[in-house]
C-alpha cells in the first residue's frame, strides 16, 4: 500500500463571492522510500498541495490517505496528531523559535508528543549531533549561520521520527555551497530509506530526487525520472 | 502537552516582557492588596469590638435607655415618669429572671486630695453594688461599696485606677486606701481602687514604652470614674432628703441590668418589658438596648466597610483583568508564527488555547502574589494613619478569597485571547512576517 494516495483532490479558496480554484483533480501516490520533488513556478499550486500533503489544510473534494488513514475529513486533532507523529517539516525560511535555545527547538514536536523530560533531552541531543550541530546545543538561532539554522530545522523535523520528510525550498535563503551541503543530506536520508518530498521552483534541485512532478496552474503537467 | 511544561513556557514568556507584565499585573495587585487589607482591618474592627464588649458586662447586660414616646402616645407622654429609681426598684422586686439591676446619677465635678494639689474634673457616679457585678469591676485594693453604704449613706468612695495615679502619683493603689478626696469640696474615704482596664495593645505598648496618648481608649471612662453611694450622691450633691416614700422623683442618668441566665433571655426582657410599662403607666418611652443590638450595629457597619472594599477589590479586579486580557492579545499578536510553527510540528488547537490561558492565569497569580506582600505594607500604613484600637486580623480566608478572585479575573480575561490564538490558521501563520 502507498504511504500516500491522492486520489481527484481539488482545493478551493474563496474570496469574496469569487472562487479560486488552486488545485483540481490530482492523482497521485507515493510510495515508502521515494525521493520526490514536486516542482512548479509560483502560483501554480505547489505550495497549496505541499499544505494538503503536510496536513496543515484540508481538500475541499477528493481522497488524501496518509500511512494509510483517510485525512479529507479529518478533525483538526487528527491532522496535529498526524503533524506530530508521521510527518516533517523543513522550510525555506526555518521556522525556529528564536527565545529557545537549539535543544529546546528541536525538542518542541516531543513536546506535543507527550514524552518525558529527561528522554526529550536526549532525543533533541541525538537529533543534534546526528546533523553534526552537537556543540551547539545552548545557542538561540540569531547566533547561528543559515546554513546551522536550516540543520537545526532538519533535526526538529526528524526528532520524532517521521515516515516522511517534507521540505519546501529548503536552500531558498541559503547560498549555494551551503545549500549543497543540506541537500547532501537529504540524500543521504533518502539513502537511509526516509521518504522525503522535496517543494522547489528550481529544477537542478529536483535533479537530485529520483522522481519529478511538475504542475502547472493547479494540475500535474508532467512526470518524468531526471 | 502537560500543565508543566505550559507553566515554564508561560514563566518565560513573562520573564521576556517583565515590565509589561508588571503593568497589566498593576490592577491584580490594587485589587488584591486592597481586599486583603479591608478584610483584615475590619477583622480587627469585628475581634476588638467582640472584646470590648465581653470586657463592658457580655451579653448579659441590658440597658435601659429612654426614646421619644411614639406618635399615637404623645398624648399621654407626659403621664410618664420617665427612668426613675422606681424603675429599677420594680425590677429588683419582680422580676425573677434579672439578677442585677444597677441605676446610676452622676455628674461632672473637681476632685482633688485633702493635701491640695491641682483638682482635676471626673465623672461623680452614684450607684448601688450591683454595679460592680455588672461594670465586671476588679479590685487593685480594698473593698467595693456594700448595701450598708447604701443604707447608711456613707462618705465612702472607690475610685478608677486613672484618678488614683493622678492624686497620688507615687503610691501604690494599697497605700491610697484610706485616703481623704475632696469632690466638689466635700470630703470622701478612698475605700477601693479599680484595676487598670486595657485592652490588649494597650499593655502592650506599655509596656514597651511607647508613645498611646493619640489613640482612643474604650475603658478610659470605666478607669476615671470616682464612685459613691448612690444615696450620699443624692443627700450631697442633690435634694438632701431621700423620699423614700416617691421613688418615681428621682430621675436616672443610666440603668443597666444583667439576666441571670442567657436561656431566658427573651422572656427576661419581656419581663422587664412589662414591669416597665406598669411604672411608665404605659408610655413606650423606654427601650432595652442589649450588647446584642450594639454588636449587630458595629457588625452591620463592619459589614458596610466589608461590602465598599470587597466592591473596590472588584472594580480593580475587573480593570486588572481587561489589562492582563489586554496583554495577552498584544502577545498573541507578537507570537502568531511562534503559533504557526508549533501547530506546524504537531500542537492541537486546545495545547494552543491552554498555553495561552495558563499564562493569563500566571500573570494574575503573580499579581496576586505581589497584591499579599502589598496588602501587608497598606496595613500598615492604615495602622499608622488611623487611630484604631483594633490590631487587623490577617486571615487565611480572606487571602484565599482574593487569589481566588484574582485568577478567576485571570482565567475570565484569558479566555478570549486564547480561543483566538487557537483559531488561528497555520498556513497564514507560518508565512506572517
């Protein structure tokens, strides 16, 4: 079975009496393992079927199961629990905490998984070292480099262990020798068997995923293996 | 998400904005500090005025005080006497249920010693023994006047404690007994000198040596009294013969009785009641006033203090809450990405709404907090500028009434910041600047 079916999912936003139709009709499954890019300029609803993917939205029509539960419906406590548990985020401009030092961010989804304190510690220190940032723990984001941040965010989304990755432009703010190396990570992940979806514009970045999904103004254009 | 982690969470968000936080706790604190102190001070009110009235004769005593007859006998007021030693005589006679009956004359005269010295004004009080009984009188030394005073109408006087120390400031009370005064220039025996009456804080700041002359003393008029027999005063100071024979002549200043047993209370007053009817030939120009009307009266006056506190409290109180409501919303408006990243890596909507109402609640805690230290210093401050008697009574109640109010004002003033933080959408969230 698919770790994701996306069967004529649609997505419409209303504004005002007028509806904009972001999504229409996509079919897709990705299976455990994938190194997926999905690749679009902007507005053509990559970033709208990133959000549905990443369970912080819902479709207005269609069927989206993620590791095997239906989600079109789902409650808000079970698209957070979802969040929490089966799925990662890494985004372009971070997302981190700045009051919080850097075990404490990347401890923040065990939070709200309910572990204890002291395995929390340790698993935000494993988390840490694992993206080679063990002797930063007690620093806060200002006082670290893009690229420490964009690691930091890597280490959050992987703390608890998720089956999947997702990463939306994740080199955006980056420059290029320092987003090489966080794309040698995720290779790396991939290479270690996580799933992991990567959301760019760019298509020498999706060059590195084994498989491409194009879409253009709300619909899948084009798939294609580089 | 567990109540812990939300409170280190809420701590740290406070401690990042401290003086904000003190700014939206200023109402908490006036509100709580401000309870705490009335309740106190009018505890004091309430425990000084419970001794003071044990200490004045307890429940038992009942006066007699006179009151315009009303409207439908002001006809026949006049038939009336009045308080007359007939009055108390009636009572002694008939009724079973008063064990004491003390009527009183007095007035306002020069005392001085038979050596000279500079005479100073007391009260003169003529009464009957049953007055110490029921004034709960003490000896320092010798003896109370006895009924063969009464009878005899004898030169004999026991005097308060206050008298004694100023005619003779460098004798103990047992060395004074014995000796001549001179009221109105006419020569009396010391027979008897009071105990000091004080209350507690007075022995206290005696003892201590401080300075109590600016405050009011409730027993100062039972220590500067000057008591004769009730018939000497009347052939002294009065008419010269005593008409045995028409009692009802002779006008009283104060009568005071005592019922012998506080389970007939009721029916003791009714008694009396009815015999006083007889001898005011059924003028209502009497009432009994007991130590229970009087206590209901401070009470109700306490309760009326109690009532314009408690609604102050609650004023500050509610400002407190719509600073802290206030507050919250300024953060929440701060944090909305802060809000978006943690709905991102897994909170639920009510972790969200929890954090957010822990906090408000944190903050009206602490402002509770400072409001107890504050209240200590405000009592304080009313201790110094008041001239009350009455030590305030700090109690656990009142201190748990105004936390309590202080975090329901908390938890009321969080709740709409929180359900409006938990609403909010992570999508917009996470791309807010």
């Amino acid at each position: 079975m698919s770790l994701i079916h996306l069967e004529g999912l649609s997505k419409v936003y209303r504004v005002g009496d007028q509806e904009i139709k972001a999504l229409s009709d996509i079919n897709l499954r990705i299976e455990e393992g994938e190194f997926l890019s999905i690749i679009g300029s902007s507005g053509s609803g990559k970033s709208t079927l990133m959000h549905l993917l990443g369970c912080l939205d819902t479709p207005t029509t269609g069927r989206m199961e993620i590791c095997g539960k239906d989600l079109a419906k789902a409650t808000g406590d079970e698209l957070a629990r979802v969040r929490n548990r089966e799925i990662g985020f890494v985004f372009q401009s971070f997302n981190l905490l700045p009051k919080l030092d850097v075990i404490s961010n990347i401890a923040l989804p065990l939070i709200y998984a309910g572990v204890p304190h002291a395995q929390r510690l340790a698993r935000a220190k494993q988390a840490a070292v694992d993206v080679g940032l063990g002797d930063r723990l007690a620093n806060r984001p200002p006082q670290l480099s893009g690229g420490q941040c964009q690691r930091v965010a890597i280490a959050r989304a992987l703390v608890n262990n998720p089956r999947i990755l997702f990463a939306d432009e994740p080199t955006g703010n980056l420059d290029s020798a320092t987003g090489r190396i966080i794309l040698e990570i995720f290779d790396s992940l991939h290479a270690a068997g996580k799933t992991v979806v990567l959301v760019t514009h760019d298509p020498s970045i999706a060059a590195r995923s084994r498989r491409i999904i194009e879409i253009q103004d709300g619909s899948i254009t084009r798939e294609y293996a580089p | 998400m567990n109540l812990f982690i939300a409170i280190s969470i809420g701590l740290r968000e406070i401690s990042a904005h401290k003086f904000r936080t003190a700014l939206s706790m200023l109402g908490i604190v006036l509100g709580v500090s401000s309870l705490v102190a009335t309740m106190a001070l009018t505890g004091g009110i309430e425990e000084g005025s419970r001794k003071f009235m044990q200490q004045m004769g307890g429940l038992e005593s009942v006066s007699v005080v006179s009151r315009e007859p009303s409207s439908s006998d002001f006809d026949f007021a006049n038939l009336s006497p009045g308080r007359t030693l007939l009055d108390a005589e009636a009572i002694r006679r008939s009724a079973n249920f008063i064990s004491h009956v003390s009527p009183e004359i007095s007035f306002s005269t020069a005392v001085a010693t038979d050596g000279g010295g500079n005479p100073e004004r007391y009260s003169i009080r003529g009464i009957y023994p049953d007055h110490f009984v029921i004034g709960m009188h003490e000896l320092a030394a010798g003896r109370y006047l006895t009924p063969l005073d009464i009878e005899r109408g004898t030169r004999c006087a026991v005097v308060g404690d206050s008298v004694a120390r100023y005619l003779w400031p460098n004798t103990t009370p047992e060395k004074a007994i014995g000796n001549t005064i001179l009221i109105d220039s006419s020569p009396f025996t010391v027979v008897g000198i009071l105990s000091l009456y004080q209350m507690e804080s007075h022995a206290r700041a005696r003892k201590s040596g401080k300075s109590f002359s600016r405050r009011w003393d409730p027993f100062r008029q039972k220590n500067e009294t000057v008591l004769i027999p009730f018939t000497t005063m009347f052939y002294e100071f009065r008419s010269g013969a005593f008409p045995l024979d028409s009692l009802e002549t002779i006008k009283l200043e104060t009568l005071t009785i005592r019922v012998g047993d506080l389970d007939f209370f009721r029916p003791a007053l009714d008694e009396v009641r009815s015999i006083l009817n007889t001898t005011h030939r059924g003028v209502d120009d009497f009432d009994l006033e007991t130590r229970q009307d009087w206590f209901d009266r401070i009470e109700a006056s306490v309760r009326a203090t109690r009532l314009s506190g408690a609604l102050i409290s609650a004023i500050s109180l509610l400002v407190g809450g719509i600073g802290i409501m206030n507050i919250m919303l300024a953060s929440i408006s701060e944090r909305v990405r802060e809000i978006g990243i943690r709905l991102a890596v897994g909170a639920r909507q009510r972790d969200i709404f929890w954090q957010i109402l822990i906090e408000s609640i944190l903050v009206s805690f602490l402002g509770s907090l400072l409001g107890i230290f504050a209240s200590l210093g405000l009592i304080e401050i009313l201790k110094a500028i008041s001239p009350t008697e009455n030590v305030p009574v700090l109690s656990a109640d009142a201190i748990l009434l105004a936390v309590g109010f202080a975090l329901f004002a908390g938890l009321f003033s969080g709740l709409y910041p929180a359900a409006k933080a938990s609403n909010i959408d992570p999508i917009t969230a996470l791309r807010y600047e």
